[in-house]
C-alpha cells in the first residue's frame, strides 16, 4: 500500500511540474483541478525547480506560475504573432503600464498610449501614433495580451482605432496582469548581462534545513538542467567546457532527477543526452507532428540518413558528428521526394516552388535542432538518425519508423 501511495504521488507530482513547464500560468478560475494539485504539491515543486533549476514557483490564492528564465536564448523563443523589435517593445510598455492599476481597473486605450508614448520618449523610443504601421504593432501587442487573459475588452477592438485613430477602446486589466512579469531581486535595469540575474544561492531544503552551494556550483547546474526542460535537443558541443564535463561525470544524476520531477526519459548518445517523452502528450509542442510538413521532414531525415550511409561524396563529414551537403542536394532531396509522394502531401507542398520548400523543412529542423544552414551550406545534426520516417510500408522494418516525440518551448512561454 505505501509502495502504492508514493507511486500515486510522484505521478501527481511528474503532472504538476508537466503542467507548469507548458503553460505561462495557472489560474484557479479558468483551471481550478489544475490549479489545487499544483497548490497541493507546492512545496515539493518549489523546492525542486528551485534547486535544479533556479526558477522560482509562486502560487497565490488565484494563481500558480512558474518563472521560467532560459539559459540561452533561441530564435524559436519568439511570439509568433509579433513582426518587428517594436512589437515586443510595445507589448513591454503596455505590461508596464498594467503593473500600475489596480486589480480588475478599466481604462481606455488612448490613455495607455499616450502613457506609452511618455515613457517611451523619456527612453529615447520614437513612436509615431500618426503611423499605420506604428498603430498595427500596437493592435498585435494589445491582442497578444488578450490571448494570454492579461486584459479583456470591454467596448471597442484594436483595429477600429489601428484604421481610425479617433476611435477608443474600452479595456480591463485581468487579475493576471499583475504576475506576468518575472521578479528579480534588485531593479532590473541594474542588470548589465544574463549573468548578472543569477545571485548568491541559497536553498531551503524540504525539512526547512538551509543549505548553501558556491555560485558557481548552482549556476552551472541551473544553466544544464534548464537547456533540457525547454530545449528540444542540446548537443554536448553546445555546452561550455565545464558544463560539457559536468553533463558527463553527472549523466546519472540529471538522468534520475529530471525524469523523477517531470516524466521525462533521457538517454546517452554519443554527441549528448536526449530526453524525450516515452508516450506523446497534448501539453506541449512536439516534433514529429501532425502537418504534413513534419512528414515531410521524416522523410527528409531518412532520405539523408540513406545517403550518409551508402557514403554520397555530396555529404561530407564534419566536427562534432555534423555532416555537411550543399543546399542544392538538399533541395534535389526535396525534389525526388515530392515526385515519389506528391499524392500524399498537402496542395500547398505539392505546387510550392522547391527552394521555398526546402527552405520551409531547413526551418523545422533548425528549431528543432536536427540540422543547420547558412547561405549555401546545411549541416546535418546528429539528432538527425533518431527522427527518421517513411509511409507504411517503405521503411525496411529493422531501421524502425521514428524516434518519438522531442520536448519543446512550453506552449504560450513568454
């Protein structure tokens, strides 16, 4: 029975932390089950993510988030709704904005952008509300909040202002609104580098023992494991030194730890530790997944494999267990490809020019880390072997069909 219990609660335990890597925040409103086995569990999370990881849990009496700082910024951090650098800059003066009213506040929006603009000009930002363009970045800021509940309109919408600037919109500021933003002990703007968020660490151990670490010590154990919670693939090569060595002497111990907190299996390769969700879940983004894009890509990824094995003179080797081939192969890969299977992708991929579609699947693999390109050069990543497809019937069974699914960016990250 008490063998029975603990494997109960670890479950519980592994569904809260899957839950707070996939979501920017909980709230007891919208998702009060979700939201009571977080509060429930609490105290084992926060220790957990404290230590391993370095990110603080804070759950309030409506809202449970995990902060969650990455160790190294990639392109695919981004929010995809956003075009230009003064998307992200207007959707971080209107947070600011928000952080001064009081909860559940009304407001017009020709308020927040002459607040916005004030302290946009005290920075030295130029916004120019004259500006079609200008007023679009605005609206896509606006609307990216509204999607995450950090406010709601309650008259009016974006656009009607975006193509008439006499128009007004009436809105609400959420409950949320108020914890979007991560805490820092100090001003932030008295951060000059990544590095510098990182402080003295101390932890309080789950029998309220205190236990202190060198810096040094924590901070490189924060960097790893948090390279593995949010990145789909981390090759030892994109370590530094002493994080590479620490990865390898310690391979047991990440292994055991992430996969007791999270469910998250990893296993040893030759360039590096992969984790991986053993049964596919609907909380994050995965690769493979269900567009015929991603088939695209497994087919790809067998079709080079094939190649890398039969020793094609157009893909060379190169450092690290990376493989180098022209882009021009890569599209006439594309190319036989579509010609083979045209009757099972999509019309969109089918009459898609093949420089555009070859440079379509480079960007899934890219983010997903399974290959690189720069100008007329791709690089073939070592994950690559391990993410190979083919339709029922075309794959020689022994090689297997694919790897499963590789964990990403928790959906909604900000």
């Amino acid at each position: 029975m008490r063998r029975g219990r603990l494997r109960d609660e670890r479950a519980e335990l592994q569904e809260a932390a899957r839950i707070l890597l996939s979501r920017p925040w909980i709230t007891k409103e919208n998702h009060p089950d979700e939201y009571r086995l977080i509060h429930r569990h609490q105290d084992a999370l926060r220790n957990w993510f404290q230590r391993m990881a370095g990110w603080a849990l804070v759950v309030t009496s409506e809202i449970a988030k995990l902060e969650k700082q990455p160790a190294v910024h990639q392109p695919w951090m981004r929010i995809d709704e956003f075009l230009y650098p003064r998307d992200y800059a207007l959707f971080a003066y209107a947070l600011w904005f928000l952080e001064g009213l009081q909860r559940e506040e009304q407001f017009l929006l020709s308020d927040l952008i002459d607040a916005i603009g004030e302290e946009a000009l005290r920075n030295g930002d130029h916004l120019d509300w004259t500006s079609y363009d200008h007023r679009l970045s605005m609206v896509r800021a606006l609307k990216k909040l509204r999607d995450l509940g950090v406010l709601q309109a309650v008259d009016g919408e974006e656009m009607g202002w975006a193509r008439d600037d006499s128009q007004n919109v009436l809105y609400e500021a959420t409950r949320v609104s108020r914890y979007v933003m991560n805490r820092f002990p100090r001003d932030f703007a008295s951060y000059q580098t990544i590095d510098d968020l990182y402080e003295a660490d101390t932890f309080i151990g789950m029998d309220g023992s205190a236990e202190f670490e060198s810096w040094a010590t924590a901070h490189r154990r924060h960097r790893v494991i948090r390279r593995f919670l949010v990145e789909p693939v981390v090759y030892d090569a994109d370590f530094s030194e002493e994080e590479r060595r620490y990865v390898q002497t310690q391979r047991s111990f990440l292994v055991d730890r992430i996969e007791q907190a999270t469910g998250l299996v990893g296993r040893r390769f030759r360039e590096g530790l992969l984790f991986a969700w053993p049964e596919p879940t609907s909380d994050f983004e995965l690769f493979p997944g269900d567009s015929t894009l991603s088939d695209v890509c497994l087919l790809v990824a067998n079709a080079l494999v094939q190649r890398i094995r039969a020793k094609y003179a157009s893909i060379a080797p190169a450092h690290d267990g990376r493989y180098h081939m022209p882009l021009a192969e890569l599209e006439a890969v594309v190319l036989e490809l579509r010609e083979l299977y045209a009757l099972r992708w999509s019309k969109e991929l089918r009459e898609k020019g093949v420089a555009a579609l070859t440079r379509d699947v480079l960007a899934v693999m890219s983010e997903w880390r399974l290959a690189a390109w720069e100008g007329a050069d791709v690089w073939l990543l070592p994950a690559l072997s391990r993410y190979i497809g083919a339709y029922d019937g075309d794959l020689d069974q022994e090689e297997g069909s694919n790897g499963g699914a590789i964990p990403a960016v928790p959906r909604g990250a900000v």
